[in-house]
C-alpha cells in the first residue's frame, strides 16, 4: 500500500518532545488497538473519540484497556488546535476588511523602523523565519506547583515587541517552520485589530460568535488532568491556551465543513506548499502536512484538514474532510502522539 511510503506527518505538537515516551503503533493497527495499547494498565485514562458524520455527532469515552466508560463530558486542554481559532479570527478580520493577508505586522504593532518585518500570511504558514517558541531563554515552562505548570511564566507583550525589532528577516518565504512564536506575534496583531485583549476577545468569539460556550482560555477548569496555568496577558496564549469538550469540539469541526460562518472557509484556503511534508519519526501517522491554510494544516492526497496539539499533560486532534462531509476529534489526558495515531487509524476505517 502506497501509504507505506509516504514521508510522515507534519503535525507539530505544542510541547517538549520529553515528555512522553512514543507509542509502537502500526498502519495496520484499529483505532481500537491504538486504544487499548494507549490506555494499557492505566487507571487515569480518560480517551473522548467523536466522530461527525453527515451533520451527526456522536462520541465514545475509553478509560483503562480500553473499557468503555459512560458518556461523559470532560474538558481538556486542546493546545495548538487554539492555533485554528486564532487564524479563524484573522479570516474574520480579513472578511470585515481590517486587515489583509499581506499586511506586514508593523502596519499594527509599534515597531522600530526597519526595512521588513513578516506578513500576516507568513505568521500563519509558520513561513516567516521565526524559530519555533523561545527568544526568551529556554525555561519557559516551571516545574510544578501543586496541580498545574506555568507556561510562559514571566514572558510579557513588551518583551516580545522588543524581541521582534531585534530579529531580521528578509522579505521571503522561509522553509516551513513550526512556529508558537510566530502565532504569538499573529495574537498581538489581533489585540490591535480588534482593541481588545485576547483572552477576552477569544472568550467572547467562542461563547458569542461561535455558540461554543465550554470553550475559552484555560481558567483551571480542566477536570481530566493537570494543567499549564496561564498568566493574565501571557503572549502566548494565541498558540496554545484553549480548554474544550468534544461537543464544542465536534461542533466546531461541523462550522469546518459547513463553511459557517461563511468566512470560515478563508481559513482552509491552501496558502503556500509545505516541500518536503515535514517528518515525524516516532510513530506511523499517515496523514502529512503537504500544504498550509491560516492555522490549519493540509494533507492535499485525502483533502483532510487538521491540527493537534500536546501539553505536558494532554493530547489532541481534530482532522476533516468537506467532500466526504467527516471530521474526528481525539482529546486524551495524557502526554504524547496518542490522538494523532487514533484519528489517523479512524480515518483509514472509514474510507474503508
């Protein structure tokens, strides 16, 4: 089978590559497999796998070995999947004509002047040059305290303006470059945009906008695990800090494939080639990241769009697919690749 052969995905995952040790996962394995094996002796498992099918919802919670567990509704943090939301917002703009993809983030940030700074298209793409998280030093994660991790703890809005008028790019596209720092940056411009905080203006989109009332910037509410705690005004909220259950979650990826809001669908739009598709070699995930949108990611071969995201103590991923009207969502309390793996596996089932 030609899946073999691929190069792997480029689902980059919001976390330190430590933390979690990669699961010995087979292209042959059922999602049911991957299940039990993620799970395996595990008594504080709580896996939430929902599928959306032809405008239908429906979700299963898996606990230890793969048992079956009732139907209840648990929030955990999504991490980079918050990425999704934030490139939403700028489609958003982009529709009420506040901004364009080709505006240069100087246009709204007070930056020292200077012959180029990245485009909003750039910041989205993870093309803009811009390392992957830390111009802050390296120990931006603290060691625990009580039940949660502080993220970013100490990192300030002024210290990332001062960081980026001392970083020089030139004006190009830059090899793909996951990027948490770029999609920082993309937050701060929102913030201009809309004159509001981000944390309040993601709060009001989810609740007001979008109908999704569990989900907002992580308050200590997440009852599955531990959790990254988040400063007031943290910069980096705009990569990683949103919690959610699977109805929000199936309920946003429903938006997805209907286009609703009708500027959703700006987001999906194919804005640069990922060449090569970027390489994950600790597990047989086989659905790469061949091309960006704003925040999303794109495996042009099965037009299935996605994103995941990892903590140190969760994992996640939404994928969909607008032609065959599909999407999965995989939310799990634990660190790793275990979402990725299980979406994937699904997937393959059901174009079976």
């Amino acid at each position: 089978m030609k899946n073999i052969f691929r190069l792997l995905s480029a689902i980059l995952i919001f976390s330190l590559s430590s933390c979690h040790t990669p699961l010995e996962v087979t292209l042959e394995m059922s999602s049911q497999e991957i299940i039990k094996l993620a799970t395996k002796g595990n008594k504080r498992a709580i896996i939430t796998v929902g599928i959306v099918q032809n405008e239908e919802m429906s979700f299963t919670v898996y606990g230890e070995n793969g048992k079956v567990l009732s139907n209840r509704e648990y929030t955990y943090e999504i991490a980079s999947i918050t990425k999704t939301f934030t490139g939403q917002l700028f489609a958003k703009a982009i529709s009420e004509g506040k901004v364009s993809l080709d505006d240069t983030i100087d246009r709204f940030l007070d930056l020292p002047s200077k012959k180029y700074y990245p485009t909003i298209r750039r910041l989205l793409t993870h093309t803009s040059g811009y390392k992957y998280a830390y111009y802050h030093g390296s120990g931006t994660i603290t060691e625990p305290t009580a039940n949660f991790e502080t993220f970013g703890g100490g990192v300030t809005k002024k210290m990332f303006l001062n960081t980026i008028g001392t970083i020089n790019l030139e004006n190009r596209d830059y090899p793909f470059v996951y990027s948490n720092f770029g999609i920082s940056v993309a937050g701060l411009v929102l913030e201009k945009i809309y004159n509001e905080d981000f944390t309040l203006l993601m709060n009001r989109y989810c609740s007001k906008e979008l109908g999704l009332h569990k989900t907002k910037v992580n308050d200590g509410s997440v009852d599955v695990s531990n959790f990254w705690a988040w400063s007031k005004g943290n910069p980096y909220i705009p990569c990683g800090a949103l919690i959610s259950t699977i109805t929000d979650m199936m309920k946003y990826a429903q938006m997805q494939i209907n286009g609703l809001p009708s500027y959703v669908s700006i987001a999906h739009t194919k804005l640069t080639q990922v060449d090569p598709p970027h390489e994950i070699s600790d597990n047989d995930f086989d659905i790469i990241n061949d091309a960006m949108g704003m925040g999303w990611m794109i495996d042009s071969a099965y037009n299935i769009i996605h994103h995941g995201g990892n903590t140190s103590y969760t994992n996640s991923f939404l994928g969909f697919d607008k032609e065959n009207r599909v999407a999965v969502v995989v939310l799990v309390n634990m660190p790793g690749a275990q979402s990725r793996n299980i979406g994937s596996a699904i997937f393959r089932e059901l174009r079976r």
